[in-house]
C-alpha cells in the first residue's frame, strides 16, 4: 500500500519512493529522503536559504501532501530532491516557506522580499488615494458652490465621477489593514504587511472597491454626454429631458456588481478585491473552492466591465474629434487667406479627448 504522500509523490515525480510496508501513520516516519535529487529542476522553497524552524509543525500542509505531521524540516528535505521547481505544490511550498523561517520570516510578494520593500508596497496605494480624494473633494466643492452647475447634468455628472472615485480611494487608503491576517481554519499567519483584518473586513473592503467602479461608469457617460453636444448638437435643455438615461445605469450597475461579487472578494496582497486565477497560487484554498478556480469572476466583475467602457469611452473621443475636423475642414474652404492650421480647433480637441481618455487609463 502507498500512503497519501507517496501518491502525490509518484504522481508528481513519476518515481517510485524507498520503503515498501504499509503506510506510516506519521509523515516524519517517512523513509522518502533521496540521496540524489530524483528530478532534473528539484524544488527549493527557501531559495538556497536555511530552514530556520524545523520542527514547526504546519497542519495546513496535510491538504496538500497528505495525512500526517508536516514539520518544516520533514517538508523541505523531502521535496529538495522529489518535486520539481515548475510545479504548482512546490508553488505552495515556496509561498509559504516565511513560516519555516525562510527569508527571516518575510513572505515575498509582487517583488517585494524585504520589511522596506513591503512596507513601501503597502503605502503607495495610500499615497494615491489620498491624493484621489482631495482632487474629487475639491471637484465637488467645486460644482457645489454654484447653483446652476448644480443643476448642469454635465457636472452632476462630474460630482457622479468624483463620489465613486472617493468611495473606492478610502478602500485604497486602507491598503492592508483589511486583509485577514490569520487563515480563518488552519490559523496560519499570512504574512502580508500591515494586515490587521479577517473575513468580513475584507468582504467590506472588496465590496467598496468594487462599487468605486462607478467611476468609471459615470466617466463613460459623460463621455457620451459630450458625444451628442459636440456631434449631434443637443443643448443642455434638450439632454435634460434623457437626464436618468445617464445617471442612473453608472449606479445600478456599480451596486450590482459590487454585489455581485461578493461571494469572491479576497486578498490581492496589498487590498482586497475579486483575485485572479493563478497557478499555484494558494494551492490548498483553491483546491477547497475557496478562491476561483477560472479566470471567470474577474473577468465579468473587472476586465470585462473595465474594457467595454474604455472602448466605448475612447471610440465617443474618436468621434468627437473626427467630427470636429470635418467641420473645420468644411469651414477652411470659405476662408480667404488661410494661413494653415494656425487656428485650429482640432488641435486642442484632439489634445483634450487624448487627456480624458487617459483618464480611463
């Protein structure tokens, strides 16, 4: 009989182990230690790094390896020889290698390896978010304190970019500070910096992330809003009466999706949103259907959404400015004495729909 690790070990090596009796009821007690390494690319969690708590017990890795008491020392002297670089459990290994006391303990993350590094990592988000909000509080202020552009479905429209923008700023202002720290079943330290949340916290968080999207909901409208001013002549008088077409679909489907998303909100590592499918990414929670298995959820909750509005919004900007130059093209055959494009309006349009484009950027 084989035991749960020497079925991994077989399936992921394609090599028998040493030993042959009947399954150990303890993972230490497994005579599995190869002299030689049993792949070409042998797995190293700890990067040539030493293991600086052998005995620590990790439970969570029975969900992965198979049943028995994991000890870090056990783990890694294991797998140094029988499992390759490239696969996805030797992926969950080196994530998590920071409780063994790889790297002084310091998880590594989105290039970050060091308490400086991750530290930085955690603050920017911080740094642009502040600044988001006293540029969209100033936005509203702005509108605010004139009665008719409180009235102007223009800047309504703006005041609509300009919460949403807000809402998901103050998530990103709290970085971290969300995300769980401790995994909700096995109490493992996750290692991400600054983290000082749990479940729910992070739910909270990737909901309002997700409902910031507004912003960009409202952004397309108003991109809109110029196409059919600039284009087909509308007055401000004339859109009125279409004021709802434009401002409650960026609402309705912001909170839709923010609630759409929440059976999947979790950690990015430096906030919490809908994660992306990555291989060997988490390994043991994927494997329970705990994060998504597809790239699906992200992509009807972020990319698609995301990419149809900045497709949209940059198409009305294109067809602003080509309306635009027509015009001006038109008008140039009346003028005598033309003296080229030194008075064109194309110029500063095609500069201004460049610079609201980027805005969706």
């Amino acid at each position: 009989k084989c035991s749960s690790f020497r079925g991994i070990a077989l399936s992921q090596c394609g090599c028998g182990m040493q030993g042959g009796g009947d399954s150990p009821s303890n993972a230490t007690d497994v005579d599995v230690i190869a002299s030689d390494p049993l792949v070409a690319s042998p797995c190293d969690p700890c990067q040539g790094g030493e293991v600086a708590n052998p005995e620590l017990v990790i439970d969570a890795a029975a969900e992965v390896l198979g049943s028995g008491t994991w000890t870090c020392g056990v783990i890694f002297q294991v797998f140094s020889s029988g499992l390759e670089s490239e696969s996805e459990t030797c992926g969950f290994l080196t994530e998590f290698s920071y409780l063994c006391g790889c790297n002084d303990g310091v998880r590594s993350y989105l290039g970050a390896d060091t308490i400086e590094k991750l530290a930085i990592l955690t603050w920017l988000p911080r740094a642009s978010g502040f600044l988001s909000i006293v540029g969209s509080s100033l936005i509203i202020y702005d509108v605010s304190k004139n009665s008719q552009n409180r009235h102007s479905l223009m800047h309504q429209l703006l005041v609509g970019i300009s919460v949403g923008d807000i809402i998901g700023a103050l998530c990103y202002c709290l970085s971290t500070l969300p995300i769980t720290e401790y995994h909700p079943d096995y109490g493992l330290y996750l290692g991400i910096y600054g983290a000082k949340g749990n479940e729910k916290t992070c739910t909270a968080q990737g909901f309002f992330v997700q409902l910031g999207y507004m912003s960009v909901f409202f952004n397309l409208a108003l991109s809109t809003y110029y196409l059919v001013v600039v284009k087909y002549g509308m007055r401000e008088s004339q859109i009125k009466r279409y004021r709802y077409f434009f401002l409650l679909p960026p609402i309705v489907i912001g909170i839709s999706l923010a609630f759409a998303g929440i059976p999947f909100y979790d950690d990015i590592m430096i906030i919490c949103h809908v994660p992306p499918y990555v291989p060997g990414l988490r390994w043991f929670e994927r494997a329970q259907n705990i994060l998504p298995s597809s790239w699906g959820p992200v992509l009807l909750l972020s990319i698609l959404p995301l990419g149809i509005s900045i497709f949209v919004g940059c198409t009305n900007m294109i067809l602003i400015y080509h309306h635009v130059r027509k015009q001006e093209k038109r008008a140039q055959r009346w003028m005598m004495n033309d003296n080229g494009n030194s008075n064109s309006m194309s110029r500063p349009v095609l500069l201004k729909a460049s610079l609201y484009t980027a805005s969706f950027l």
